[in-house]
C-alpha cells in the first residue's frame, strides 16, 4: 500500500481540490467575520479574525501545494528527498502557528510531542513551540495585572523581572518578589487578547475541521472541535488552576519526590496565577541533568510513577505534561525533586472507567488479545480494538501480542511505528471519535510523556521499567477495587494472596530487565524468563 500522503494527492488530483481550496479560502474570509459576528464577539476583533484565518487556510493549501507538486514523481521519493519536503513543510506550518499564537500554539505544541506518529522533521520543528511561544510586550503584562488585581504592580511586588521565564499559548509567567514578605514568587499573566482569540481560534479551527471534512471524507475530527469547546474554558480560568493544583498537593502528600508550587491566593484572579518559585530545569534537558548530576533513569521512574499513580489509583490526571510543564530540582542536600507546573487541564475519571482502563492496560502488559478486544469494547471501540490497542501502546498489534509490552525484551520500533500509523491515520480519526471524551485527555497525556521517554532514552526502546511501574499500580487499583466489595474472609485472603505472588513477579521482571542493562544479563537470561505473567 502507498504511503498515506501519496494517497491523498491521488485523491487531492482525481478531485481537483485545487479549486476547493481556493473556495475554502474565500469562504474563510468573507465567512469568519459572520460567524464572529453571529458569536457576538468584539467587533474589533473581525479584522483580526480574518487575518487569522485567511493565514491558517492559506498556509495548509500551500503545504498541501508542496506535497502535491514536490513528489509528482513518486521514483523521486527517496528518504533523503522526502525529509527535505516534510522539514519545509513543518516548517510553514510552524511558523504559521506561531504567528497565530492561542490554540495554533497548544496544536503545534501537541504536535511537536508525537515522536512515533509523526516524521521526526516535524517533530523537531514543532518542538520549539514549548520554550518560544510568543510574548506578550511589557505594557501589556502590566495592564492585565492592573485590571486582574485592581492595582499597580509595583503596589504589589518590589522587583518584577520583565524578561519572562517561559511564554506559553495562553500565558506567560515572569519572577518577581512579593512586597513585605520578600517572598520569590512567579506571576503567571494571561495574554492580554488571549479571551477573544479564543473564540476566534475555535470558530476558525471548527471551520477547518469542517473543510477537511468536505475534501477528504474519510477524516474525522469532531473529536478534536469538541475536545477544543470542552477544555478551553477551563485552561483560561487561573482560579481552577490553582485550585487543581492545591488538590493535586493533597493527593500526593506521601510522594516525597513531587513537588507542587503554593498558591498565593491574595495576588491570584481568574487572568493572573501567583506561585511559589520553583528552580531547575526542563525535565527533557540532558545536558541539565548532567551538570547537576541528575540520574535520568530516576526521573523517568519518578515520572512514570506519579502518572500512573494519578490514571489508575488517583483517577485525577494532569494531562498537559509537556516538557516545558515538567521540571527537575537538585536540593542543597542532594535529592531530585519533579516539580509538576501548569495545573490548568486536568481530568477526573469515574470509577467504572478507571477500573475498565486498568483492566485494558493489565491485558496490554500481558499480551492477552481476548481481553484486550473484550476491554477495548467495553470503552466504545468495537471494531477498531487492535488499532486503538496501537494508539494506548504505542506499539505494533504484533509487538503487543508477541508477549506484551512488559517483555524485557520488548522494542520500541519507532520508523515502522510512524509508517504503520501514517498509513492508518483515516482509522486513527475514526477510533478517536468513537472513544469516550474522558479517554482524550490520557490519549494525549500518554503521547507528551512518551515524547519526554523518548528524548531521556536517546534510543528506539520504550523503558520497560515505565510499563512495570504502571504494571504495579495497575496491580494495586485492581486489588483495592476488589477488596472494595467488603467479599468474606476467604475470598479476601485469597486476593491479598494473588496480589503478593503478582507483586514477586513484578519485583523478578524487574530483576531481570536490570541485568538486561548491564553486562551480566547475557549470561543471566539463561536462567531466567524472558516473560513472566503479571
């Protein structure tokens, strides 16, 4: 079969979507400004609007241009010649992105994180959007922290750094120190026009989504519209942020190594977010890590730990952990910290779905294509379950049924990953229509953390030592759920005894995927397993 971009330009010449597109851009322009209007958004924005929307069509038509007549011939397409064509493209829409700013930013930031599904061109394009969003001008921060607090900001603090620390799609967060206390804080500010073109972004987006719709049929992206309407408003609203992550705080007080920044609450308003100073650095930067003599096989645990804890026994997800979110912090007396930052998106799962998704997640580990298919139904796949099997796993149906994905010996295949998956992105749309919305989020929070897993390895292998981590707290849920149930005596007994002998397997994989990282596990894996049911 040809890969799935040649596919389309067939489609895109037998259907002459030339001409569709030009209808698509025009239809943008003169259609935005009614469909901004009939939204009742600031009519001073329409221009704007337009603007926007004219440059997102636009500049999808010219990649769609690109691909079209840049790989007319296919004996052309070699692999040199096509990264080429694939890094001028993410390049353009990049740079269109960051332009528009808003949701085109947390889009391409979501992009830049899909290390096994998309070509690393774009993965590597799209990357620098988690660190150079643009920044909003100094008079602009001001006005937002005037208007959000109701005064001055030197009233507030005595030193306001006006280099930010970070810009983001929606915000961007400056050092700063508290007057009187003296206290070291960062002042999260909301960009200043970030509400209205919020509405405008969606509005354009749903109509994208709509003209992509009419082309090519067989892509479906009303998940995505409703993902967008369903989590904007939450992300925009700083208050719940600093609620969730003050909730967030009290589930994880027994996690030494997680730190959560404090809120102050008296500087803190619905556009700006006051917190604790955290330092360190991105949890992605090797060469931090190696100054400060920072173990990376420990914060990949710490990672995977924690976001196993919060799907399967929490129920409570941070699900925008992208590296620019997630930190790591060398005290003075030598201990790692992962600092979580960014507590704007999360997801509470009810108990019927948390359990059912552990259960999915216990097949998945063990290779059980019957449970697999039975979980996956229970979730609304139907037909799909091998492919959504795929997408939860990041891994071939072959990978996952050949022992399962905590198989010591289990690879990550990155290149045959992203082929199987380009020429599948049709039925990857429709799967993610059918899904239940709750299941979204972990969706994405699973690609972010395994872009952050694939930068820290440096490798094609996904860390076995993750899939045990989760393999464990998968275990625990399941156990507590059971026991939940107040069953009598012996069957209680029974449960805490298939729960002990679980965990001695777990402790034995583990074992051995230790030796399989060191010299000796040549000659050890003569005497052990290469699997052992979990």
């Amino acid at each position: 079969m040809r890969p799935l971009f040649l596919r389309t330009i067939h489609f895109v010449r037998k259907n002459k979507v030339k001409s569709a597109v030009g209808v698509c851009i025009a239809s943008a322009v003169i259609g935005t400004p009614i469909y901004v209007y009939n939204a009742k958004i600031n009519p001073d924005i329409v221009a704007t609007a337009c603007l926007r929307t004219g440059r997102a069509v636009g500049t999808v038509a010219k990649a769609a241009a690109l691909y079209k007549y840049k790989t007319w011939d296919e004996e052309l397409c070699t692999k040199e010649y096509m990264s080429s064509v694939h890094r001028g493209t993410a390049q353009l829409i990049c740079d269109m992105c960051s332009a528009n700013g808003g949701l085109f930013i947390k889009v391409g930031q979501h992009i830049g994180a899909l290390d096994y599904l998309l070509p690393k061109e774009y993965v590597q394009t799209f990357k620098v959007l988690h660190n150079e969003a643009p920044q909003s001008p100094m008079e602009s921060v001001r006005n937002v922290l005037r208007e959000a607090l109701g005064r001055d900001s030197e009233e507030v603090f005595s030193s306001f750094d006006e280099r930010p620390l970070g810009s983001a799609s929606l915000a961007q967060v400056h050092r700063a120190v508290l007057r009187g206390s003296g206290k070291e804080v960062a002042v999260k500010v909301q960009h200043s026009t970030v509400q209205e073109h919020s509405k405008v972004d969606t509005i354009t987006i749903e109509f994208l989504a709509k003209c992509i719709d009419k082309l090519f049929p067989e892509f479906q992206f009303d998940w995505l519209i409703d993902a967008i309407k369903r989590n904007l408003p939450k992300e925009l609203d700083f208050v719940q942020e600093g609620q969730n992550a003050e909730h967030l705080s009290r589930l994880f007080t027994d996690t030494p190594f997680l730190k959560v920044p404090k809120i102050y609450w008296d500087y803190t308003s619905r556009r700006v977010l006051t917190m604790e100073y955290c330092k360190g650095g991105m949890v992605d930067d090797l060469e931090y890590h190696k100054k400060h003599n920072i173990d990376t096989a420990k914060v990949l645990s710490y990672l995977s730990k924690v976001f196993s804890q919060m799907v399967f026994v929490r129920g409570y997800i941070h699900c925008d952990p992208h590296p620019g979110n997630v930190m790591v912090e060398k005290t003075p007396e030598g201990r790692t910290l992962l600092v979580l930052l960014d507590h704007g998106l999360y997801q509470s799962l009810t108990d019927d779905f948390r359990i059912n998704y552990c259960k999915l997640w216990q097949a998945l580990l063990t290779g059980n294509s019957d449970k697999i298919k039975k979980q996956a139904q229970r979730l609304g796949v139907g037909a799909h379950y091998g492919l959504f099997a795929c997408m939860v796993a990041s891994r071939t149906w072959e990978d996952i049924t050949e022992g399962g994905i905590a198989d010591v010996n289990s690879k990550l295949d990155v290149t045959r990953l992203q082929e199987k998956a380009m020429k599948q992105m049709p039925e990857i749309s429709q799967v993610l229509n059918y899904v239940p919305r709750q299941l979204l989020l972990i969706l994405k929070t699973n690609d972010l953390l395994r872009g952050i897993e694939c930068t820290l390895l440096q490798r094609n292998t996904q860390g076995v030592g993750t899939f045990l981590n989760m393999a464990r707290y998968c275990l625990a849920a399941l156990t507590t759920h059971k026991l939940n149930k107040s069953p009598p005596l012996a069957k209680q007994l029974a449960i805490y005894y298939s729960y002990a002998v679980s965990l001695l397997r777990l402790k034995l994989l583990k074992l051995l995927y230790w030796f399989s990282l060191t010299g000796p596990g040549s000659r050890m894996q003569r005497f052990l397993p290469s699997h052992l049911t979990i």
